[in-house]
C-alpha cells in the first residue's frame, strides 16, 4: 500500500504527525506534503517535528509523483485540513501539490480523507464538506470521542488517527473499540 499524507496549516498538526510516526512503524510507503503555514504550526504547536527517513515534499513541489495518477498511489489523507484546503478541493483548484494531489484521488477514483478542524462551521465550510462527501470523499472530522475515558492529549490524538486508519482499512489497536470494552465490563 502506498499512501500520501498532507499536513496542513490547519490547528492540530498533531494528529497528522503522528498519522505519518505509525504509518511507519505500521511499514506503509508514505510520502508527506506539508503546507507552508503547517510548517509554522508545527513549530508553534509542537516546536518542531523529525520526518528524517520520510519521504517529504513541499507543497509547491508540483512536479512529485502524486501529482500523477499514474503514480498510483491509493489513498490520500489530509491532517489536519484547512477550510482553505478543503475549499480549494471541493472546487477542483489544483494549485498545490497537496489540492492536486487530492484531485487525483478523486478524479482516479481513489480512497481520499480530510481531517478538517475549525469550529464553529460555516454555511460555507459545510457545503463544501457536503460537495466533498457526494464526490465519495470522507470527511472525518478531528472531534475526539470520550466514550473510551482518554486519559490524556495522546489518547485523544490515537482515537482521531485510529479513526483515520480504520478508514484507509488499516487494522490498528490506537484506540479501545466499544465492543471491545463491553467485553472488559463483563
Ligand atoms: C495559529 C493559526 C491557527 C489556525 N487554525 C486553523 C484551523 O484550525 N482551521 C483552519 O481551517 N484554518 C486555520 N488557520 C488558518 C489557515 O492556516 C489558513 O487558512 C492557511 O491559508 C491555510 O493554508 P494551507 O491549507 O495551505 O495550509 C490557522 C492559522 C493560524 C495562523
């Protein structure tokens, strides 16, 4: 398998971090795209980040391989995805490496998430998840469950990208599954 993970100047660069770190250890091909104001999140948000053995490009790179379907890559995730990101995809704008890389995913026919974090939600963001979500793409929204009583930031992280895995049909044990705890309870 080989996937193409965005990360985007969208509040919680975590979770896409942390995407690429068990896509890894999980042996996944992946290549990175991280957007330019990512890149400032990340040292916001995190103070900094290690892709070192990753395949990153930058996202006016647009001459990289998943820029071509002919790459083939098959799934695509952008985390955490900008309204700007998500905007520029729903309206078929290919004007980065990571929106055309998305169009790709789309116009091929090939598994594509967004991991979008704003709130509250326009009208606008709305639609444009709505436009997103008829043209088969998931729209897996960065809201941690509490079901599973997390016991920190790290928890919270693993459900979103557990959630985000088990959309790519990768199996993962990040999170506790429901059925799985009713089981413990009894
Ligand atoms: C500190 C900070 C936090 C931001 N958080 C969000 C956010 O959570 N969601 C969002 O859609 N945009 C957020 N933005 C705005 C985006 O960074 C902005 O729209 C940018 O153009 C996105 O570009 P990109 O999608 O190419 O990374 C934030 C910007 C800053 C500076």
């Amino acid at each position: 398998m080989k996937v193409v993970v965005a990360i985007t100047g969208a509040s919680g660069v975590v979770y896409g971090l942390r995407l690429v770190e068990v896509l890894k250890e999980l042996g996944i091909e992946t290549h990175c795209v991280v957007s330019k104001i990512a890149k400032r999140l990340i040292e916001h948000e995190v103070g900094g980040y290690d892709l070192s053995g990753m395949t990153v490009y930058p996202e006016d790179e647009l001459e990289a391989p998943p820029s071509s379907g002919s790459a083939l890559f098959d799934a695509m995730v952008v985390i955490p995805c900008s309204m700007k990101t998500l905007a520029s995809i729903a309206n078929g704008m290919a004007s980065n490496l990571i929106t055309r890389s998305a169009d790709v995913m789309i116009k091929e026919g090939r598994r594509l998430v967004l991991v979008p974090r704003e709130t509250p939600l326009s009208p606008i963001h709305l639609e444009n998840m709505l436009r997103l979500s008829r043209a088969g793409v998931t729209i897996l929204p960065a809201m941690p469950a509490f079901y599973q009583k997390p016991k920190g930031l790290g928890d919270m992280v693993d459900f979103i990208v557990g959630k985000t895995l088990d959309s790519l049909g990768i199996k993962n044990d990040l999170y506790q599954r429901w059925g799985e705890r009713v089981l413990k309870v009894r």
